[in-house]
C-alpha cells in the first residue's frame, strides 16, 4: 500500500510538534507566572499589588505591649494611608514584601508602598521599627526577642539573593521560549539547556523564599512571660507566605516539565 508508505514519518513528525508545542506551553506558563511576580510589585493597581513574597500581619503588636507594659498604648498604629513610610509616622496593620518593593496596609484596601528598588530586601524588623515613634521603638528592642525575624542582615542578604535567581531564572525560562521557536534539533537543544538552567535558579530562588520565610516565621510562636506573673502572651505578629511565593514555585514546576519535551524534541525532531 504505497499510499501508506508515509504514514509512519508523518505520525513522527506530529508528535513532534505536539512535543515542541507542549514544551513551549510549559516555558510560557511558566515566563508569565515570573512576570507576573515582577510585575506584581511595579504596577500600582490595586490586583497586581497584590503579588507579594512574605506578608506581615501586625495587627495584635499593641494589644500585645499594652499588656506587657501595663500602660494604654496610643499612637502606635496609623491609619492614615498615605502616610510616609519608614518616618515614624505609625505602625500599619499589614507589611507586605514583594521583589522590587514593599507596601504598608492601614486596612485590606489602602496603603502606601516603598520606592521601587532592584530587589526588595526583606528586612521586616528594621522597616516595622523605622515607622514607630521612637518611644514605641525603643520598647520594642527589648520586647521582640532575638530571632530570625530581627536578623535583618540575614533576611536581607538571602531575599536580594533570591531575587536575582528569581530574574535570571525568568530570562532563562524566556530565553528557552524564544530558541525553541526556530524550530530544528539544535535549537531544541538549547532550549532543553536553558531550561535545565532556569529550573535551577528558579529552584534555589524560591527555595531560599521559602527558607526565610519559614525562619522568620519563628515570631508567631513567641510567648512572653508577663513580670510577676505565670502568663504568658503572644506578640501579636504574624509572618506568612504571601502569593508570590506560591506563584514562584508553579513557574519553577512548569519550567522544569517542560525540559522532559525539550529533549526529546531535540532527539526526535525531523523538521
Ligand atoms: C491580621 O491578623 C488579624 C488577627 O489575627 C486578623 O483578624 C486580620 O484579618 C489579619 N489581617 C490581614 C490583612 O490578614
Ligand atoms: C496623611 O498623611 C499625608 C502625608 O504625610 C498628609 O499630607 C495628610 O494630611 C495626612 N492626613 C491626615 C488625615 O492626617
Ligand atoms: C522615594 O523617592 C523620593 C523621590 O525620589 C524621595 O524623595 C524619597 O525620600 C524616597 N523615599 C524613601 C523612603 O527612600
Ligand atoms: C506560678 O506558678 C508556680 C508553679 O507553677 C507557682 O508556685 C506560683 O505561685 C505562680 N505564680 C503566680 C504569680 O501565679
């Protein structure tokens, strides 16, 4: 049946494009979702804003010093957002980092965020410090004990760290994208390779994330012995994961599938 006699190289080669299309699809996905968590913090509508790496939730910090210090706490919090940050110009109830800055939320819609930098350090002790008056901030160097949560150096050398994983591993995933469009054996080899690479930085990118938020996570279980007393109170800070993080790792998980159709694309492929 020489009619057929194709059929077989055909066959092949539609599964090759099914292959190359599948892995081009996964580099996609996964290039949106990392523009997504860039863009997240650039972009000031209030959706986008949204994205962010590690929220802190301050909330019970007063109610937490005013039992501690059995005096009335006035004047610690804000609740004008649009207030400067970092001026002493009171606490805000939520802390949110993202990768190019940081936004302070006086209640879930409004707030105010931080200029924007080339990687965000997440230093939370020292930016929550920096917005109460300074009575407030000096009760506040003995009362949060010494945890990671404190260690700014730390959490601001690891977050800048991850955060330039985080870009090269978004370019890899773009460049992986681009090559594998041209379509023949090499440049599906190259695509496999930059995805192999930008799997890895994605990989150490938001393991580091992860790792600092879980350290500095530490505060939430604090109790403090109340003086003369056998109570103990909690500090009323929360540190959690915020969506960014979630987002980061969907974009490693689909970068790294897509390796598995770049290879065998650059093995089977007949273009
Ligand atoms: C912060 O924590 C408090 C108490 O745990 C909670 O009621 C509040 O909804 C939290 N705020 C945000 C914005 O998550
Ligand atoms: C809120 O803060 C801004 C900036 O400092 C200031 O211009 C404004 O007057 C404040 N609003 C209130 C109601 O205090
Ligand atoms: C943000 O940028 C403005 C203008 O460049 C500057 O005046 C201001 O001091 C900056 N704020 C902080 C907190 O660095
Ligand atoms: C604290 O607990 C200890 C033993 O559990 C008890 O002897 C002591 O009286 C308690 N102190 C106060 C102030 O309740």
């Amino acid at each position: 049946m020489p009619r057929f006699s194709k059929s077989p190289k055909v066959a092949i080669s539609m599964r090759g494009e099914i292959c190359v299309g599948f892995a081009s699809l996964l580099s996609f996905v996964s290039m949106l979702l990392l523009i997504f968590v860039h863009v997240g913090q650039i972009n000031t509508s209030t959706v986008p804003r949204n994205i962010a790496m590690v929220k802190v939730n301050m909330s019970g910090y007063g109610e937490a010093l005013e039992t501690f210090i059995l005096n009335p706490v006035f004047g610690l919090y804000t609740d004008n957002a649009s207030a400067p940050l970092q001026q002493q110009a009171g606490v805000r109830e939520l802390y949110e980092f993202g990768l190019y800055s940081y936004c302070a939320y006086v209640d879930d819609a409004h707030g105010t965020c931080s200029n924007h930098t080339t990687g965000q350090r997440y230093t939370p002790y020292d930016v929550i410090t920096a917005d109460m008056s300074s009575n407030y901030s000096i009760l506040t160097g003995p009362f949060i004990p010494e945890t990671t949560f404190r260690d700014s150096k730390y959490l601001g050398q690891s977050s800048r760290a991850a955060y330039w994983m985080l870009l090269l591993g978004t370019i890899c995933a773009a460049l992986a994208l681009i090559t594998g469009i041209a379509k023949n054996n090499w440049t599906f080899f190259v695509s496999a390779i930059f995805s192999i690479a930008g799997s890895l930085l994605l990989l150490i990118g938001a393991a580091i994330w992860t790792v600092i938020i879980k350290k500095s996570q530490s505060i939430n279980n604090i109790l403090l012995r109340l003086p003369n007393s056998n109570t103990t109170v909690g500090l009323g800070i929360t540190v959690s994961e915020g969506n960014g993080l979630f987002i980061a790792w969907a974009a490693f998980v689909c970068l790294f599938l897509s390796i598995i159709p770049y290879m065998l694309s650059c093995c089977t492929y007949r273009g």
